[in-house]
C-alpha cells in the first residue's frame, strides 16, 4: 500500500480539509447525473458511501470525493476515466468467477 503526501500551506490544507468533510456536490452536468445512476443503480451504494446520496454502504471506501484523489487504489492505480473503468471490469469479472466457481461453472476464464 502507497499513499502521496501533499504538503501545504495551512490555509490550503483547511481548504481541502472542509471540501473533503462536505458532501457531494450535486451532478451538475448530464454526464455527471448519468454517472450518478449508474452509482445508484448499478448497487455500488451497497458497499460505498457518498455521502449527499442515499449511498450509505460500509464495506468499501467512502467514495464521496474520489474524483479529487490523485491516485486510486491505494496507489495502485492513476485516477483517471480508464483506470476507474479497469478498476470497475476487473470488480465485475472478479464477481463473475466467485459466482461461476461456487455453480460448479467450468466458464473460469480470465479467473486468475
Ligand atoms: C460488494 C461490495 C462492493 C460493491 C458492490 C462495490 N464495491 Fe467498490 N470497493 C469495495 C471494496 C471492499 C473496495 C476496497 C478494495 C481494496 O482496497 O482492495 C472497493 C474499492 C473501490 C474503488 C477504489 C477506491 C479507492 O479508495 O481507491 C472504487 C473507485 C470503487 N470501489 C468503485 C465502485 C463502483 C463504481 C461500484 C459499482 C459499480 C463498486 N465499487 C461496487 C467494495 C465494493
């Protein structure tokens, strides 16, 4: 696990500090409220919070800001639209090989 240490002046720092406690701003383009249905709809609120949403999930991390982070996954990955959709395939395939494996399916391709 890796994390970036951003150094700053203190006025910036609680400036980051209070954008980061708020809650998500509200989509404000079609893109952005598309995005935020797919979000909503496609389950990610059962494991994330965003907080300003009904996502409320526990088990992953609060991803209320994860588009200001300057890495994802700990590092792992840059955060950009390619890595967030390499993050997300690989979440599906992995679900896809826990469901196949436990029905006894023989389709384990791309499984390990
Ligand atoms: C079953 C629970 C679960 C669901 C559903 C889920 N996630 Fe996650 N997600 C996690 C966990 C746990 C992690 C942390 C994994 C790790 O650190 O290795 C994570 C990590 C992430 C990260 C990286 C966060 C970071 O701090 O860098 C992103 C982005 C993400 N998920 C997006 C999504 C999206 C988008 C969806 C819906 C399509 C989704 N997740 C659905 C459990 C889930």
């Amino acid at each position: 696990m890796r994390f970036v240490a951003v150094v700053s002046e203190r006025a910036e720092f609680d400036r980051w500090l209070r954008a980061q406690a708020a809650p998500a701003h509200a989509p404000r383009t079609p893109q952005q409220q598309a995005g935020q249905q797919a979000f909503l709809r496609n389950g990610c609120g059962a494991c994330h919070a965003v907080r300003g949403t009904r996502a409320r999930g526990t088990v992953g991390p609060d991803l209320t800001h994860v588009g200001s982070r300057l890495e994802l996954a700990a590092g792992t990955l840059p955060n950009d639209a390619a890595a967030f959709e390499r993050w997300i395939s690989a979440a599906r395939n992995a679900i896809r090989c826990i469901r196949n494996s436990s029905a006894g399916t023989r389709n384990t391709s791309r499984c390990s």
